[in-house]
C-alpha cells in the first residue's frame, strides 16, 4: 500500500513540475530560483493593470512603454547566466 502511495505522490509532483516550471527541484541553482522569481514578479506587475498604471505614475511613462519594459526585462531578469564548471 505505501508503494502505491510513494508511486502517485512522485507522478504528482513530476505532474506539477512538468505543468509549472518556477516549482523548483532539488538540483536547481540560486540563479535558476532568482530567476524564476523575478519573471514570476513581472508578470505579476505586467497582467495586473492597477499595478502597471501605478508604475508607469511613478515614473513618469507610458503604461504600455512600461509594460514593454517589463516584458524585455523577462528575457534575462538576473543577467547572463554564469558560466558551468565542467568537472
């Protein structure tokens, strides 16, 4: 019974990593976490319209330069990527 259990909880969780890739796994890095929470965080700002106007107020431009703005910025949110050591 409780290898059927393990066997469904696994299929899940691989269900729910495959379905939403900012879920993380045990081998993702610092870079890869910050940059899934930063893309996650302009999205957010970009499909919330109050939050976009509220933005683009403060600073003084455009509500779709900013949107513009925030969708570039979720190309590469953290940078280029670091380089891998290959051991």
């Amino acid at each position: 019974m409780s290898s059927e259990l393990r066997y469904t909880a696994n299929t899940q969780l691989e269900h729910l990593h495959a379905r939403y890739t900012g879920t993380g796994h045990a081998d993702l890095t610092k870079y890869e976490w910050m940059t899934h929470q930063h893309r996650d965080a302009l999205s957010s700002i970009v499909g919330h319209p109050p939050l976009l106007s509220y933005l683009a107020v403060a600073d003084g431009e455009a509500i779709g330069r900013v949107k513009f703005e925030m969708t570039e910025r979720m190309l590469q949110p953290c940078g280029p990527p670091p380089r891998k050591d290959d051991d």
